[in-house]
C-alpha cells in the first residue's frame, strides 16, 4: 500500500521538482518514481551514516533513509549531486514520512475499530489504545451492517465508502464476502427513524448502482463510549436475522422496532417446542390447511376485526365465523378472544422461527 501512496505524492509534485525522484524499499527497490519506467529496477545503495538524519550521494543520485528513527524503512532518491538535490531530498523525505505516519494512523484506527466491534480486544486495553491514536472515544456511534447478496465486480465497499467520506468520524470495514460493517458517529438522542432513513439511503444507492444486488442493512442501537460498540455491532447482527426469519421483504430492520420477535429469538429452542406442545395440544398446525392460514393471517393483521376481515377477504361474515369456530374446534383457542389470539400469534412465530433455524450471535 505504501508504494501506491508514495507514487500518489511523486505523480503530484513531479512537475515542480524538474529532476527524477523515487523511494526504493528495505530491498533496494524503486517502489515509486517520478519516471515510471525505473519502477521495479534495483538500486545497490549503502548508506555509511547511523540514521534517518543522514544524506548522502551515489553516482548520480543523492539519497535520504526515511521511517522510523530505529529503523529506516525506506530511501528517498534524487537526481543530481548538488546542494539542490540535498535540499529536496530532505524536504521530500520529511513530508513522505509525515504522510506515510498519518495513513498508518488511519489504518490502525480502523483495525482498532474493527477489533472493537468483534469483541477482540480487552475492554481494559480500548481505552489505553483509543488515547494512543487519538481516538475520540466521548462520543455517540451506531453500527450499521450492510449485507449484500450482489454477483457485481464492483466493490459495494468503494460505494458505502463514498457515501460516508469523513473518515475521521465513520469507519467501514469489511466483515466477510456479504457483509460490511458502519460505524457511524451519531447525535446524542437521534431518532430510530432517522437512523432507518439513512439505511434506506444506503439501500438505495446500492440498488441503483448495482442493478442485481439485494441490500438489507440491520441497525444496533446507539452507544457511548467504544466499548458498547460489540453490543451494538451484535445487536446489528441480530436485527437481520431476525427479518430474515419474520420479515423477508424489509430491507431496513432497527433492533429497537423488533419488538416480540426479538424476544422469540433469544428463547432456548428446548422452551420453544415445549411451548408448542402446550398450545397445539387439541391438535397439530400441520393440520391447518393454507387457506385457514391465510384467513388467520388476514384477521390478525384486521385487529380481529370480523366484519373488516370478511370484507378483505371477499367472503360473507358468516363464512369467516364458520373458519374461526373450526380453528377453535381443531386448536382449543378462540381467536376472537384477545388473550386466544396473542397465545396463537406467538405460536406461530415461534413456528416459523424453529423452521428458520438462524445463527445465534
């Protein structure tokens, strides 16, 4: 990565410096140049001075080590033997140098980061290591997971990263082949539906940059502080597969709005089927057929309404009665009765989610 951002520096400032200029690494390889046709060519440089203070002239070239003060990483090269080559060698070393230190500040921010969020990192070393890289760690963040189902070449990491271009208050990191992880700076107090309108925002560029990629982003709730980032980062894990078992056609899923679903799936499977036997007792929901489904489907989402039921249904109110008394006759619960209905809608999401199987985080 060092040679594409030393190679960046030299491609700008090559017009103002009418002379070849390079670094060549531990190896004495030129690694970037002014002259693009001396990258990957040797030079057999030895530098008799003690460190990074030294300048010194080879042939036609005068060299100046840059990196740490222990250990110089890397050699700036200038054309010609001159003071005037002396003088650029030092100020192209120094800025080379600052430049290359601030990067490896930025990338070890976000690795720190990364390591936050996935829980590898002692909670007694993120603060020692937050102030080691300046890390502004009174602030509100919201972890945003971003998984995407997409066969494009184009990198939707590339994409999220210029949505979010203040690299200083977000971190995107890639997780795996599916999933990318935000890390986003908040106002203290935002809205849970401010947070699903920027979700939505990511869902939608996505879906208009990739025409064939499926987005779905899972919001954890916002923290203070980094150590509650690995709990936002899992409660961002949770929210999909929750809608992955309950909701499939929502793209955008906050872990505060998941309601009795996420109660279900912090359940022991064991209490789940055990739940199931006490409530289907009078008889198995495989003998509920899909028609008797749906209609309980219809009236649950009717606020057990029964004549805005038949009405949706297209069926005469005495019809839907006639279903909800065999319902009662096959499972012993009353539909019609408030207390019937919470016990057989939770029933049935239990169902489905030990039909889903998801990941437990």
């Amino acid at each position: 990565m060092s040679n594409r951002l030393f190679q960046s520096v030299i491609h700008q400032i090559k017009d103002a410096i009418d002379r070849t200029v390079g670094v060549i690494d531990e190896n004495f390889t030129v690694i970037a140049c002014s002259d693009l046709g001396k990258i990957g060519e040797t030079h057999e440089v030895i530098n008799t001075g003690t460190g990074t203070n030294d300048t010194f002239v080879r042939g036609q070239y005068t060299y100046k080590a840059f990196g740490t003060a222990q250990r110089p990483e890397f050699i700036l090269f200038v054309e010609g033997s001159d003071p005037q080559a002396a003088k650029y060698a030092s100020i192209l070393s120094i800025s080379l140098s600052n430049i290359k230190f601030y990067y490896d500040e930025k990338y070890d921010r976000s690795n720190f980061i990364k390591n936050v969020i996935l829980d590898n990192i002692l909670p007694g070393d993120i603060y020692l290591k937050a102030r080691e890289l300046h890390f502004n760690s009174n602030v509100s963040r919201t972890v945003f997971l971003i998984r995407v189902n997409s066969n494009n070449d184009i990198s939707v990491y590339d994409i999220v990263q210029n949505l979010f271009p203040d690299k200083t208050k977000d971190f995107i990191i890639n997780i795996s082949e599916t999933d990318i992880a935000l890390v986003k700076e908040t106002k203290p107090g935002i809205e849970s539906s401010d947070l699903e309108n920027l979700a939505g925002s990511i869902v939608d560029t996505l879906s208009s940059e990739f025409y064939y990629t499926h987005a779905v982003v899972g919001i954890g709730t916002t923290v203070e502080g980094l150590k509650e980032l690995a709990r936002s980062f899992k409660e961002a894990q949770v929210a999909l597969e929750v809608v992955k078992v309950f909701d499939t056609e929502k793209a955008v899923v906050s872990y505060d709005n998941l309601g009795i679903a996420r109660l279900i799936y912090q359940l022991p499977t064991t209490l789940c089927e055990s739940f199931l036997r006490e409530v289907f007792k009078k008889g198995s929901i495989e003998s509920l057929d899909q028609e008797t489904l749906f209609t309980i489907q219809k009236f649950f989402e009717n606020n057990l309404n029964v004549s805005e039921t038949s009405r949706k249904l297209f069926v005469h109110r005495n019809t839907l009665v006639y279903r909800l008394e065999k319902i009662k006759k096959i499972t012993g619960l009353d539909l019609r009765e408030f207390d019937h209905a919470i016990v057989f809608k939770i029933a049935l999401m239990v169902k489905k989610y030990l039909r889903a199987n998801p990941v437990k985080f």
